[in-house]
C-alpha cells in the first residue's frame, strides 16, 4: 500500500508533514505543494475546491492510502459529503476539537487567511461543539509572504503581528487557534504578543493526532515497515522553495524532489519496490 | 476591429490599463486578471511562461488588435522571437527606453519582484543601450502583499520600504525604474525615502508612450470611433478585487465584470455589436 499524502498551496504544509514524520517515523509520506498556483488564501472557495480536487486526484495516482490537506483555506472548502475514493483528512476539525479540550474559559480566537476566515469554518465547526463558546477571528494576510520572505524573525514582522492581535487582546481569550500552516512559524512572536496564559493551537499536531486516532481504531492502515521515506512534489520549479522545505524540515530530512504536472499523468517512479 | 487586450496577474495591471485610458480615451479595452493564480512574481520562469501563452490566446479569442502585458515578471519571459499571432507589448522595454532618456549620471536602479530580478531582464535591456550603464536591483516581494492588503499608506509599509531600499540609497543612482505595476502605489513613499533628486520611472506612462509611437508610425490600428468602453475578466471571483480595481482607476470606471476560465472559449458576448 502507498504512501500518506500531504499537500498544501505551497510550503506551509511541511510544518503538518514534519508533525507527521514525527508521530509515525517509520510511515511513508509524499508531499504536493501546488506553488504554481500558490497562496490559496486569497481565492475563492470555488477555485480552491478545484484546485483540492486536481491535488487529491494527481496524490491518487501514486495509491496513497490516504490524503491530508494540509492547508487551512483547501481544507475550510472540504464537506464530509465529498467523497474523493480515498480517506481525505481536513485540519479544521482536529483544529477546533483541541481547541475545545484546551479552553477553560470557553474565549477562543482564530487567526487565519482571508479565505478560512471569510468562510467562518472555525467559528462553525467551534459552535457544534457547544453553541456558547466565544469566538472572534482575525485575517493575517500578510503573515504568509513575510514567512515565506523569510523574515520570520524581523522586528517589522513582530510590528505587524501587534497590529494584527491588537483587537483580539482585548477580548480576553484564554486560546487561541493557529489557523493557517505558516503561522506556527512566528508562534514565539504570537506567544510573546498574546501572553504565556494564552494556549496556543497549532494544527499540524491536531491532526497527527487525528490520524493516530484513526490507526488505533483501525480506519486507517498504518504499514511501519514500509521505510520512512519523504518525497516532495511540487507545481513549479524553485529552488527558494527547496531551501525554505528542507528549513522547515529540519531535522529530518526529504529523499527526493520532483516536479508535478497536473495536467499530465505521473511516471510513478516512486514506490517502485512497494 | 476588438478592443486592446492588457493582462497581469492580478490587480496591479490596472495601473497601466489607467495611463493606457488616459492615453487612448476613445480606445476600448478589454482586461484580464489572472488572479486564481497570482503572484507570478514568484513562479518560475517556465511557469510564468505558461501562464502568459494562455492568457494571450484567451484574449486572441476576443478579437484583440494587440496585448499589452502589463506584469513585469510575464514581461521578463517575452523573448523577440515569440511570435503569438497578434502584437504583443511588455513593459521592460519602455521602462529601460525612458530611465536611459532620462539619466543624467547613467546611474539606474531597479526595484522588481523575485523573478523580475533574477531574470536581470532591464539590466540586460539596459546594457544593451550603452554597456556603460551602472546598474543596481533589489527585489521587494512584500510590496505587492502590502497594496493588495490595502496598508499603502501604513507606516509599516514606509519602514518596509525604507529596509528594501537601504542599499541602494549608498550607490548615488539619480533613475529608479518601478519594475512592478504594484509599486506605482507606493511611489510617494519610495521617492520620500530616495529623495526628489531621484526620478522615478513607471513603466505605465512608458508603454502607454510606446503604444502612441506605434500607433503614429502606422504599425497599431487606433480607432477612436470604438466607444471607450472598459470591460474586466479575471479568473477568479473576488469582492474584493473589484474593490481595489475600481479604487486604482478612478476617475475611470470600468464598464462590465465577468469572471473567465481559461479552459473554455470564451461566450464573446462582450463587443457583439462591433
């Protein structure tokens, strides 16, 4: 049986591949990441969901066993009504249940990109879980490029992260989801602006342990034999993309690198032996 | 005869679109923005050249005289020898003619995203017109997130700017091409930062300049009898795309929105009556 595979708009998803690596180490994983068309943020949910389909659809051709949608926005655009031929794993709904575990005082914020918070996912998801909870969001579209610029640790960034949260540190919120794969990069920063009696959820770890879940109750089949192997597909060609992947990564590290043309069925070089 | 085609990859095209009206009032034109998948200023030049074929034989299935590409990073791909069945604009070109006309000290930057940069596509363009030219670039990726987020006017925006362009403010240059079509938003901060001895060059005013040339040389059709209308199609659906379109071109506006897939011929309902 083939590989789990992950993917998200671009580089943001290796912080969910790398929570993975690290809960099922003997696991293999294949990666997308659509950076041809990359961020899926700012689009609509109609292009997104087209976009999820061509993802799952191309993943499919290499059996993996299973997909997790990394990204946020892909994932905020995913019904359970959708079927895809293959178990697709969301973050939104791990996102909001380890939200709901960890808040005391029931005063839960979202940060996210326009898209996720534009289609309040969260705030639904949060509100079946108990319809009393209290929830306010905030859009940090500029979070992603800095990350990506890679001034994670610039003192511009940690401006714009004040100005972002300054309304929510008003609301007296006791948790605070991270609600998009680029955030957990500058969590110190938001930690820090927050305040340390603010929880933090990052989704990568929600939904590793969703996975884990699913494997113990047998939905899911995990082969720890198969070898540990991570192969990184991408849309385009980049070799920034390589450097800020392998960044992330750290300190495991990726075995191969491909391009992916959607468009075109894949040679399957991969997995030959499996 | 059909109107004349301009595409980016987004929103920032409407700044030449604007100089393009002001230049050719009567004209009419039909403008394409490809915002399900921008930025292009990241992508690949393999990628970007993709991107840029098909959004010419969209546009060529409306009947357009000539297609200004007004991105710069698509610019940067257009080679001489590409020949697409109907006049083809770039805006490097116009942008390297005008800082040469107007040096005095033969000392040019340019400020262009990542893939406008490493194309070194004005350095080349420049050199070609005196080999003795000093040329010096900075790629400034953040620019564009800033003015799509709307925080042009922001002081985080001025700090980023005065970041960006710390280097090149050592190396006395007296021209600064905006390689973006982005940047001419900003550019009352860029010319603060770099001081008035400094002109800016906007590639806007010079392809609207290029095209009147060819125009009066007998090489582009004007009709000015067309009607002046604007019509806008843009790949994704977005609220607020139209909201920052409409914001940079009035006084202007624009006469019919439609939403265009590039895998499909185009209804051509636009110009029935032309």
């Amino acid at each position: 049986m083939g590989p789990i595979g992950v993917f998200d708009s671009g580089v943001g998803g290796i912080t969910v591949l790398k929570a993975l690596k690290a809960t099922f180490p003997q696991e293999n994983f294949l990666y997308l990441g659509d950076t041809a068309r990359l961020p899926y943020g700012t689009k609509s949910p109609k292009t997104v969901f087209r976009y999820l389909t061509q993802n799952v659809e191309y993943l499919k051709q290499y059996d993996v066993k299973a997909v997790v949608v990394a990204c946020n926005s892909a994932s905020s655009v995913l019904c359970p009504h959708h079927t895809f031929g293959v178990p697709v794993y969301g973050v939104i709904q791990p996102g909001a249940n380890a939200a709901f575990a960890k808040t005391r005082t029931g005063r839960i914020g979202i940060l996210g990109t326009r898209t996720t918070v534009q289609s309040q996912v969260y705030v639904k998801a949060l509100k079946n879980l108990d319809p009393d909870l209290f929830t306010i969001q905030q859009a940090c579209p500029l979070l992603v490029p800095l990350v990506e610029e890679g001034w994670e640790n610039d003192s511009i960034t940690t401006e714009i992260i004040v100005k972002y949260l300054e309304e929510m540190k008003q609301q007296n919120i006791d948790t605070l989801i991270l609600g998009c794969t680029h955030y957990p990069v500058v969590k110190e920063t938001i930690q820090k602006v927050m305040g340390e009696h603010v929880q933090l959820i990052d989704s990568a770890d929600a939904i590793a342990e969703d996975l884990a879940n699913d494997i113990a109750q047998g939905f899911l089949t995990f082969r720890p034999e198969h070898g540990g192997r991570i192969d990184v597909l991408a849309t385009d060609d980049g070799a920034f993309f390589h450097h800020i992947a392998s960044k992330l990564m750290n300190p495991f590290s990726i075995n191969s690198w491909e391009m992916a043309d959607l468009r075109q069925v894949p040679e399957k070089r991969l997995y030959e032996d499996i």
